[in-house]
C-alpha cells in the first residue's frame, strides 16, 4: 500500500498536534536565562505513541513511573526509532494494541538491579524485576510477615519429633522389612515429625490422584508407550506391563494380533485381511502331546525365530521380571493350545534353555490371562517336570519368578509332597528319594516343607511330620475336581530329549 504524504503539524489521523508541541515550548521558556534551555522537540510518532499509551493501563502505569526520571522525561525519539531496534537485557519490550487493530511496541528502561526471588543480585528477564511487579528490591529480600509465621510455626511443629527410636521399635521396623522386603513401604512412624510425616502422606495422595487422572485421560501409561489393549482371537485383552514393541506399533496403545501366528498389526482392516489369507491354524514346530482338545507343540527357537521373538513380546505384557525378547535360537518353546473346529488357540507356554547349566526345565512360563485361574498353569508346570522325569534329571525353573509364577510353583509343589506322602507306606523317608521320584529340586522340596510346617529339627536330625489334617485336606480338595482332563497324562507323551545343538 503506498504511504500517503503527511503534512507537517498533522498527525497520521488528520488530528493537528500543534497545541501538543506549543504548550511545552510556553512550559520551557518559563525556565530562568542562566540555564540552558532544554529541548522538547517530539515528533508526530512520539505524540502518538503517548496518546496510545493512556488507552492500556499496565502500561501507562509503566510510563507515568518512568517520566518521574529526568532522563525520560529529555528523551529525543526520532523518526529511525520507529522502526524495530535490538533490545537490550536492561530494556523489555512491552506491546501495546491500537484501536486501529495494529500493534506497536514500547521499550522501556528499568535497572537490572535485584530479583523477584530475592536470591540474586540481578535479573534478566521481565519476569524477574521487582519493578515490573510494584516492588523494589529491598522489599524481595526481606520476608513478609506471613513467611515469618510460617515458618516459626513449622520450627515449632518439628520440635516434637522424638529424638531416637527405642529397641522395641528397631525390632519391629526390622521384622517388617524382613518379612516384606521391597514389597512394602517401609515403617515410617517415629522416624520424623508428624508434621514432616503428614506433610508426606499428604503429597503422596496428590502425586497419586494426579497420575490417576491422567491415565484415566490417556495422557501417560506405566512405561513409555506402552499398549493398553490388544485384540487376540475373540478376547480384548488389558495389558498388565510394558513390552518393547517398535515404537510406530507401541504409540498406537492399541494392537491388533493373529492368534495363530502371533504377527501384530495396527487396524481391524489389516488384520481382516490377514486373517483372510493366514494359513497357519496351529504353532509350528512339532505336536508331542494330545489329550483331548490339549495340545502341546515343541517349537525350535532357531528354526521358527520369527513366531518365537513375537511369543516373547507377547508374554512381556503380562510378566513384570522377563528380560528374553529377541536372543531366542538357544532355547525351545513348548505351546499349550486347546483345538476347536477354527484351530489351536493359545492357552500359554513356558521356555526352556536347550542345554542349561544348571539343569532349569522352565526359563519363561506363562498363562493367557483369558485361561488363568482354570488349572492350565499347574498343567503347564506339570508338563515341564514330566519332561525331566523323561530326561532321568531334576529340574527347577529358573529365577526370578513372577508373582503369580511364585505362587502356582508353591501350589504345585505342596500338591507333589502332599500325593507322595499319602501314597508313602514306609517309615522312613529321604529328600532325595522324594526329588529322583517327583524330579523336584531337593531346594524347593525343602523349602515347601517349611512352609507347611512338617519339617522338624528334633534330637540332632532333620524328621519330616507327616500331617494328616493337611493330607486330608488335600483329598477332599481332589474330590471336587470333576474336570480330570486338567491333568497331564503321561502316556499321551510322543517325544525324546533332544540332542545337544
């Protein structure tokens, strides 16, 4: 657009700012003749840029303070001013909008002196001066009144702590950690204030309803991208932990798999068409077990890496201690499956090294969460000592175990020792018979043993107390079991101990 030529006394609205200029030139020839006469001259853009500053209040206040000082009030600004000049740290730019719509921008100086913290000599930013806030330096660093009772009044609170913890209290904070380990928050109580303690409780509730309500919005998971659900088969399944898929499938949060070969896909779309098209009706890998519509299939994690790197992704959103996810050609997979008239869906698996040192029959032992709490993972742990009972060795699966893996072993075990000393018609009995007959370690034999209270230290040796009560109870517990398919039966087995690779 061209610039319209102005007329010199008229303003850039047709408004004559004659009167403006003459009343400072009376104001200056009021002054005596001994002193220099100052000039007063103020451009057309100066005229305006004052009219303009009384229409924005934060910022008239600024410039009504600035004009206090004799160096503002002397200040030349010429026609190049007008255009965008470099700040300076000391100078902050403070925009202003015209009735015209159009912004122009003022610069006014304040001294980098003091901080709104009262923590530094200096400041930088607009952000930092006291000025800009109403106050003066001296007034930041020194605390209000209300900071003063504050904090006399925490002082205060925090004299009440006690000043040790007495024998009682260590045993107890001792007892607790023993017995839960890091399972459990340790016993805070005595260790401070009870001002210092609720204060804690207090951001503890906080800090969790608000990692609450974010995940209930979507905005954060446990673990970066972690996926929240996946469709497998017929079943929308929740993710319990985080599993490293790439990142342009865990972003989605949601996952789509085929239940028969394991590949995961973005969109119902794509996995429809997959499934119109995938052959596989059941893992590959060899059949060593049928009974019924249970079977097991031995897959080789060299021959088939593919379909055992994606089991190993799968089994990582439901187990927390898992660390296998794509080294997966030294060991072997044993599938569980339950065949229908669409194919062999997954009921879980467990993993074996190939040839362990220390001869552990289960490296990775998982249930699908749809199959758990039915008797599937004590058949699974069943099959992985019938395999041992089958290579004359002992077995025990590898550590750490998972919560849920911890707690169906001790079941399986107490079932194993419970059946072997119902059916014991000797007086006499030794861990080691018991471990070569049942393949389990002599390790967990014991330790179950303690647990149920029927090992005793009497006259200088170790005696077994066989429990009756216990015994009894476990038979009853056999006889509601109306479903003995959920038991593994040893001559369905068809397979040999492979060879070393």
């Amino acid at each position: 657009m061209p610039r319209r030529k102005r007329n010199a006394g008229s303003s850039s609205d047709g408004t004559e700012d004659s009167d403006f200029s003459t009343d400072l030139e009376h104001t200056d020839s009021s002054e005596s003749d001994g002193t220099s006469r100052r000039s007063a001259r103020v451009t057309r853009s100066s005229a305006r840029l004052s009219q303009s500053s009384q229409d924005s209040s934060p910022v008239r206040n600024l410039q009504s303070f600035g004009t206090e000082e004799p160096a503002y009030s002397t200040r030349r600004v010429t026609r190049s001013q007008q255009q965008p000049t470099p700040v300076t740290p000391k100078k902050y730019p403070l925009r202003q909008t015209r009735s015209s719509g159009s912004e122009t921008e003022q610069v006014v100086d304040f001294s980098d002196r003091g901080h709104l913290t009262g923590k530094h000599e200096r400041h930088f930013s607009i952000s930092g001066c006291p000025l800009y806030h109403n106050l003066s330096a001296d007034e930041c660093k020194a605390p209000t009144e209300r900071q003063l009772r504050y904090k006399e009044k925490v002082a205060e609170l925090r004299k009440k702590r006690n000043s040790g913890l007495s024998k009682e209290q260590k045993e107890k904070y001792m007892e607790h950690r023993q017995t839960y380990g890091n399972t459990r928050e340790p016993l805070l109580e005595n260790l401070t204030s009870e001002y210092d303690l609720d204060l804690f409780r207090r951001a503890q509730a906080r800090a969790s309803e608000d990692l609450e309500k974010l995940r209930l919005q979507g905005q954060i998971t446990e673990g970066s991208n972690m996926i929240k659900t996946i469709a497998f088969g017929r079943y929308e399944l929740d993710t319990w932990y985080h599993s490293p898929y790439p990142e342009e499938y865990a972003r989605l949060g949601r996952l789509y798999m085929c239940e028969f070969c394991l590949k995961y896909m973005k969109s119902q779309t794509i996995l429809r068409r997959h499934m119109a098209k995938c052959v596989w009706k059941h893992p590959p890998g060899d059949e060593i077990y049928r009974k019924g519509s249970v079977s097991v299939f031995e897959v080789d994690g060299k021959k088939n890496k593919i379909y055992c790197q994606n089991l190993c992704l799968l089994a990582k959103l439901f187990l927390d201690h898992k660390t296998l996810y794509y080294d997966v050609e030294p060991f072997l997979f044993y599938v569980m499956t339950e065949a229908d008239n669409t194919g062999c869906h997954l009921i879980g698996y467990f993993s074996k090294e190939k040839n362990s040192f220390l001869n552990y029959n289960v490296s990775c032992i998982l249930t699908m969460p749809q199959y758990m709490r039915q008797g599937y993972g004590k058949m699974l742990i069943d099959f992985s000592y019938l395999l041992s009972k089958v290579e004359e060795k002992v077995g025990s699966p590898e550590r750490p175990l998972s919560d849920l893996g911890l707690i169906s072993y001790r079941s399986y075990w107490k079932e194993v020792l419970l059946r072997y000393l119902h059916n014991f018609q000797g007086k006499e009995i030794s861990i080691k018979e018991i471990s070569q007959e049942t393949a389990v370690n002599p390790v967990d034999i014991v330790s179950t043993l303690q647990a149920l209270q029927m090992l005793k230290y009497w006259k200088g040796k170790h005696l077994v107390l066989k429990r009756q009560d216990l015994i009894d109870e476990w038979i009853a517990k056999e006889a509601k079991r109306s479903n003995s398919n959920k038991t593994m039966d040893p001559s369905c087995l068809k397979w040999t101990p492979p060879k070393g690779t």
